[in-house]
C-alpha cells in the first residue's frame, strides 16, 4: 500500500490499475447520477469525480471529488463516508472484480492552487515583470 497517495501516480500505475480506476469511476457516477446513494447532500448536488487512486492490489480505492458548491466541502465527505457501505454495494454489483475494493473520499484541493496562481499571474508585480 506504499504506492496509494494522494499524490497522482498516474504514469506509474499500470494497464489494468488504470482500468479498473476508469471502471470505478464510471460506476461512481451512475450511482451518484441514480441517486442510489440515499444521501440528500450526495443527490440534490453536481459532484465531478476528478481522479480515482486504485492501489496496485486493487484492494483500495481513493476518489478525488469535487463539488460545485466548494463551501460545503466537510458536508461532502461526511455525506461520502456515511453512504459509504451503499456506494461500496451497488459498486460491487455494477463491476465484477475479485474483491470490491475499500473506499475512501477526499475533497480535490487542486482548484485552490489554480485560484492561487491565476491570483499570481494576474498580479501588478507580475504584469510590471513581463513589461520588462
């Protein structure tokens, strides 16, 4: 379990781990997009799954998320962890793997960094610079 990170691996990560982060994924949304999850805060809100982290034993897996309304984002992963066990059953009807891997929800924090450096890029230090 040394290689599952939240940092993205996505070169390393092999043909079938590659797969099956697709497969899940896809099978996230369909939940998600069914309302099966019996979350109120999971269905009345616009979800994008952004990036799914199998271990290379496909035991585990880790779905970056992120909501349109970022405010809420706590109220996001509780609503994720107590439909967890739900998720983690209709996944397992939907995809045929060995073992239903175990889940886990975190929050994609990449659009505060983007914000950050537009924030940068935009600024009178840097407009000054690129006069030069």
């Amino acid at each position: 379990m040394n290689n599952f990170s939240l940092d993205f691996p996505r070169d390393k990560a092999s043909q079938r781990q590659m797969k099956v982060q697709e497969i899940l994924r896809a099978a996230l949304v369909e939940i998600l997009q069914r309302g099966l999850t019996k979350e109120p805060i999971l269905e009345n809100s616009m979800i994008t799954i952004t990036y799914v982290d199998v271990s290379p034993d496909l035991k585990h897996a880790k779905f970056i998320f992120l909501p349109f309304d970022e405010t809420k984002k706590d109220e996001f992963v509780k609503g994720f962890n107590r439909a967890n066990k739900k998720i983690r059953k209709e996944i397992s009807q939907r995809v045929q793997l060995k073992y239903t891997p175990s889940l886990s929800f975190v929050f994609d924090d990449t659009i505060k960094e983007i914000r950050k450096l537009d924030d940068l890029f935009l600024s009178n230090k840097v407009r000054e610079d690129l006069k030069r």
